[in-house]
C-alpha cells in the first residue's frame, strides 16, 4: 500500500538503530500508523527531516509497505503549526498520550483528526486550557464508540434532573443515586451533569467535568495510568502552584 | 561449514553494537581472530574494565571512573554555572566548542511521559539539591530543541527560578554556512523571535 501527501500529526517517536525512528502518526485517513523513519537524523541541506518531524504540526506524509509497519517516504510541513508553550506542552503531550493509548491502529477517525487539530490550535490560543481538554476527551470517547449522554439518565431513558444525584456505571452511562450513596467523589449533580451536557466546563462543574472523565477514561485504559497525568502531578508538587490543573 | 560454539558465541556477542547486524559481525569476528588477534585482546581488557570502572560521576551522572569527574573537579573552571544537557554526546560537542567553563549535569535522557519518562528518572531530584546546595548563579538549559527538550527545560525553570536562580536557554537558529532558503520555517521563527540587536561596537 502506498500512501502520499496524507494530512498528519506525529504523536510520538523514539530512537531506533543509528539514525532512524520509529514514528508514531496520527493520518487523517488511516488513523494512527506506526512507521519507521530511515536516517531522520541524518542531515540534508541546512536542516534534517527531523526539524520536520515535531508533534503538534501539521505534516503531509508519505508513506509505503505491506506490514504492519511502514516505511515513512517523505515529509512536508503544512503549515506552521502551534507553538505549545509551558503547560500548554504538558496538556499537548497528554493529547497525545490518549491517542496513543486509545485508538486501534489504521482505524480512521477523521472528524477526531480535525477535532484534535482545532484542540491544539485553541490550548495555544485559550486563556485556560482545561475546557478544551474535557471537550477533547468527550470528543474521543464518542468517536471510539464509548460515548455516553451527560444529560440522559441511562435506567430510566430520562433527562437528568437539576437536583438529582448521579453516578457512572461502567458501559452503561450516568444513573440516579441517592445523594449519599457511595464515595463523595463516585457521584456527581445533575446540574453540573447538564452544563457538561451543554459544553460548558468551567465554572463549578469543571471539578465534575474533570473527575466523570477521568473515572470513564481508566476504565478503558485496561489499569495502566497515564504518564503525562503523574507527570503534571509531580509537576504541581516540585513548581509553582498554579489554579488549573491537568485532566 | 559450521562456526565452533565460540565463533558463534562472539559473533553474537557483537550483534549487541548498534548498527552491527549477523553479517558485520561475523566479519568483524573474523578479522579479529584472523589479522588482530591482539588487538582482540586489547578490545576485550578495555571493554571489560570500562564496564567495572566506569559509573556516573557523582554530580553530573556524566560517565567517569572517578567518584566525582574531571571536570567536576577542575578548580579553573566556573563553579557557579551549570549547563543541563541530555547525553555524555552533548558534553562532548559543547566541550569541543570550546565556549563554555562552567559545570555541566548530564540527565541521561529527556522527560517522556508517553514512554514514562519522568522527573526522577533523569535525576532532576538531585539536580535540584545540588543546584541549592552548591549555591549556584545560573543555570544554562542546552537541552534540545524538540518537543521532549522542551517540555524538561520548561519543567526545570519552573523548578528553579522561584528559588531564585538565574535560569538561560541556549538559543536556537539558522546554523553556521547555512542558508536561509532551506532552512525549515519553524527554525526561521525561533531566529526571528530570538534576534538579537547589534551592538553599536561590532558593526
């Protein structure tokens, strides 16, 4: 199978013999490719393929091969991209991390691919990066099937009422608990359910944005957390506190 | 024909070399018992006694037989400034470009969360400490310039400068003989954000 000029963003990429890589790309039409890049770290003309080869650009790549491993044939900017500074870098990488761990190899999710082009393009440009990872990872579990409706009680087939309680059953979706059932953090308010519903993820319901998420994310990461989670956490410890925090 | 179970044994011994694949091997195993047999010898004492002497220095984890290296030690160098760089490799080109006399601390990788990668991993823990203790001015950040570089650099600021300590990054740009024209525009973007006005005195 030969690709060419296939809209990409690279989600990782580690070292392999002398001076290849093997890559990560999340395609628009092929969804996440593993490939490998032979001598990206050889020099040509100034700057390397590897100047190229950042996450969070925009890149045209062509790629070729029958196993489940390609070879990269070239690559090409697409424009200038976002400059991720900071934090901003963190909540990127953590981007990527969910891509890498959810998503099945050559199942392509191109809508998810322009959801995720316009969620790096507004993390650089928002005041507060956390509304538009909650609204990311809503994005991504519905796209892999696992979606759920905030505003629907999954028992009853009812919407969420304003001043119920609710808690998260695995595949199932949200439904009605007593106020004081079960740990504090295992039930959330239909009010905050609903904005959740609406879009809305800051305010007072971005602490139940960020934990309902959380809960419905693990459950499909088979146990293994995410490293990007640990290494905000360390973060906030070591640095400066801060008022937002990572997913 | 078929190798003695000792031919073998080296042949695949060497495989471990990056880049050396069956066939490389193989030649390099018969030209050492062929033509060198001493430099065979030569190669087996010094790999063995690199691998027992050899450890990380104790305040730059940069490779040394000493507790503590060279340069660490070198009291003509500049004590207070240290230079953070990812690999031994990177002390070398920097020491071979002859600009800087300060210390250096080696983090023997970069931060990858997605290959779990962390803050202690690369010894920031004890960076930090020495940083502290030592009472060191300023902090050089020669990681590199991609997205990994970056985000240890942007993690090691944060750690350090409400601590009060000067904290610097190596600038990045258009590379010495090179061209403009074929230049990656992203590298143009940091020259031109970087830039630098030119001192009346060096026209």
């Amino acid at each position: 199978m030969r690709v060419s000029l296939q809209p990409a963003y690279l989600l990782h990429s580690r070292p392999y013999r002398d001076s290849s890589q093997l890559l990560e790309v999340f395609t628009a039409e092929h969804g996440c490719v593993s490939l490998v890049g032979r001598g990206v770290h050889r020099r040509a003309r100034g700057g390397s393929l590897r100047a190229n080869l950042q996450p969070f650009r925009p890149l045209l790549v062509s790629f070729s091969g029958r196993s489940e491993l390609q070879s990269l044939n070239a690559v090409e900017s697409a424009g200038a991209g976002v400059q991720l500074a900071g934090e901003r870098l963190f909540s990127g990488l953590y981007l990527n991390e969910l891509l890498l761990r959810l998503l099945h190899r050559h199942d392509p999710h191109p809508t998810l691919f322009a959801g995720y082009a316009s969620a790096l393009d507004q993390l650089a440009a928002a005041a507060h990066s956390e509304p538009v990872l909650r609204a990311f990872e809503l994005q991504l579990l519905d796209e892999l099937g696992y979606g759920f409706d905030p505003a629907e009680d999954a028992h009853s087939h009812q919407s969420v009422r304003e001043d119920g309680w609710y808690r998260y059953s695995d595949g199932l979706g949200l439904v009605a608990c007593a106020p004081d059932a079960g740990a504090p953090g295992q039930r959330f308010p239909g009010s905050d359910l609903l904005a959740i519903a609406r879009g809305e993820f800051s305010g007072a319901a971005a602490g139940s944005a960020k934990r309902l998420l959380r809960m419905v994310i693990a459950g499909h990461l088979g146990g293994r957390p995410l490293h990007t989670r640990d290494l905000f956490r360390q973060y906030r410890q070591g640095g400066t506190a801060g008022g937002e925090g990572e997913s | 024909m078929k190798f003695s179970p000792a031919l073998l044994e080296l042949i695949e011994a060497l495989r471990c070399l990056p880049g050396v694949g069956p066939k490389s091997a193989q030649r390099m195993t018969l030209h050492l018992l062929e033509r060198n047999r001493e430099g065979a010898e030569v190669l087996a004492r010094a790999l063995l006694q690199a691998v027992e002497k050899v450890d990380h220095c104790q305040r730059c984890r940069n490779f040394t037989e000493l507790a503590v290296c060279e340069i660490c030690a070198d009291t003509r160098r500049d004590h207070s400034t240290i230079c953070v760089v990812e690999t031994p490799a990177d002390v070398l080109a920097v020491e071979q470009s002859s600009s800087y006399r300060g210390l250096y601390f080696v983090l023997m990788g970069h931060l990858s969360p997605i290959d779990g990668i962390g803050p202690a991993e690369i010894g920031l823990d004890r960076f930090q400490q020495r940083v502290l203790e030592e009472g060191i001015n300023e902090v050089i950040l020669a990681t590199n310039p991609t997205v990994e570089g970056e985000a240890t650099a942007y993690y090691l600021t944060d750690m350090l400068l409400p601590r009060g300590v000067k904290v610097s990054r190596i600038a990045h740009g258009v590379p010495l003989g090179g061209e403009l024209e074929y230049v990656d525009g992203n590298t143009l973007a940091h020259a031109f954000s970087g830039r630098r006005q030119v001192d009346p005195g060096h026209q």
